[in-house]
C-alpha cells in the first residue's frame, strides 16, 4: 500500500498541496464555515422587536473547540501524522510569539503573513487549523483570552483556508503577487468580520463627522442594518487598522515569502513524503 501511495504525495507537495483535502474533510470545513458565519451574521437575520437589547449566544461560542477536534480527526485519517502535527505546532508557536511584536498596534499584524503562506503550502485544512492555533496560543501568551477569541479565531482559520484554495499553478514571481494581492483583500476582510463581531451589541454609535447613530437596531430590516455597519467599518477601521494590516502582511510576503515558501515545501516534503 505504501508503494503506491508514495508517488502520490510526491506529485501533491511538488505541485504545492502537502495536504490535499478529501470529500469528508471539504464536508466538514464547509459545516464549520457555515457555523462561523451563524455565530458572525445571526443578528441581522433575528427577528426581534425595536430597541429589544440583544445578546451575544454563547452557545456558538461554545462549539467553535468541537469544530476544532473534528477537523483535526477528518485531517488524520487525510494524511495529517505526527511530522504534520509538529510542523503545526511550531508554525503556531512562531506565530504566536510574533504576534506579541504588533498585537494589531495602529494594525501591525505579524500573523497573517506566516499563515498565509503555511495554508499556500499545506492546504486548506491544514491553513484552517492553523488560524485557529495561532489565536489560540497567541491568546494564551498575551493574556487575551476573552468572548473575542472565538472570533478571531474563526476569522483566522478562513484567511489560512483561503490561501489553501488559491490556483495552485501560479508559481515564481506571479505566485507572489497573488498571495500579496490575496492577503491584502483578507486584511480588510478580516477586519469587517471583526466589527460585526461587536458591533450589534454596542450601544449608542456616534462617529464624528457622520449625523447620527450606526449602531444596531434590533428588528430593522436587513439593508438598513447592513447599511449602517458597512459605514460604520469604513469610518472607524478600513482606512486605519485594517490598511495598517494589509500593508504589513503584503510587504512581509513580498520580502519574506519566497524564502518561507521554500523552507515550507523543503518540510513538506519531509514531513509527508516519508509519511507515505
């Protein structure tokens, strides 16, 4: 059996998936996607009465940890062993201490860079993973663990996802300024789901330079909410945090990533090759 799996793990890493993902994998990233954007977009689908206070549900909160342990069951039986495993533990470790460097300061990010390019090499579901133990254990160094973590977290796993997705013919010069052009445009994405992380439970909005309130109404139609949250993003975070954040991690890919890829694919040959 060995024999005749060998030569396939060889062709994934050379074309750049260490990790390809099978259909129970794919299954179950989707279902944890479709759980994040539940636990993200609930408030402006509920159905409740003007001025209702809401409250965020904790229950969503609560699952994100089982997601976890079921993607990381569907991995091994998908390839993902104990070479694997270090690999993502050390790449979280790194990406844990260098958080410590920006903690998202005026919004310099020295995560997504390193996760990025660990989901171009390993996959998606190794990119999802590892969003999610780079917050995790960045959240533990930092003492920022609180009902945001979750969140960011999620958030996290789909940047990493991301960049497992992307065409995987692209190499050279273009595969860089495709993963400068995509961590650009996960930057501020990343940052919008992070204001809509809050954003229905704060009170009392008022941005200076803008005549009247952005907060969320709670029971009034979902435009007219969505309205007032996309104003909402670009006045306080889009031309701040979130483009201090897209400048980092573009240029950390631009100067760094081609070395990094390279190191990457040397252990993912290692690490997978050997596994077969």
């Amino acid at each position: 059996m060995s024999t005749v799996e060998r030569p396939r793990a060889q062709h994934d890493v050379r074309s750049g998936v260490a990790l390809p993902i099978g259909p129970r994998t794919a299954a179950v990233l989707v279902l944890a996607s479709i759980a994040g954007l539940m636990m993200l977009c609930w408030p402006l689908l509920l159905a409740a009465q003007p001025g209702e206070r809401v409250e965020p549900p904790f229950i969503f909160l609560a699952l994100l940890p089982l997601v976890m342990v079921v993607v990381l069951a569907e991995m091994g039986e998908g390839g993902m062993d104990s070479r694997v495993l270090a690999v993502l533990g050390v790449l979280s470790a790194v990406n844990a201490v260098m958080r410590g460097f920006g903690a998202g300061t005026a919004g310099i990010e020295m995560v997504f860079f390193l996760l990025v390019l660990g989901g171009r090499v390993f996959g998606a579901g190794f990119g999802f993973v590892l969003g999610c133990t780079s917050l995790f254990a960045s959240a533990l160094l930092t003492a920022g663990v609180g009902p945001w973590l979750p969140f960011q977290m999620i958030c996290s796993a789909w940047v990493g996802m991301g960049a497992g997705l992307l065409p995987r013919r692209v190499g050279g010069r273009a595969e860089i300024a495709m993963l400068v052009a995509y961590s650009v445009v996960a930057s501020y994405l990343y940052g919008l789901l992070m204001n809509l992380s809050f954003w229905p439970f704060t009170l009392g909005i008022v941005v200076p330079g803008h005549e009247g309130s952005l907060a969320y109404v709670a029971g009034a139609p979902v435009l007219e909410n969505a309205h007032r949250f996309l104003v909402y993003t670009l006045l306080t975070s889009t031309g701040g945090w979130d483009t201090g954040r897209a400048i980092t991690t573009g240029i950390a890919i631009l100067v760094l990533g081609p070395a990094i890829l390279t190191t990457l694919r040397r252990a993912a040959r290692r690490a997978v090759v050997r596994a077969g």
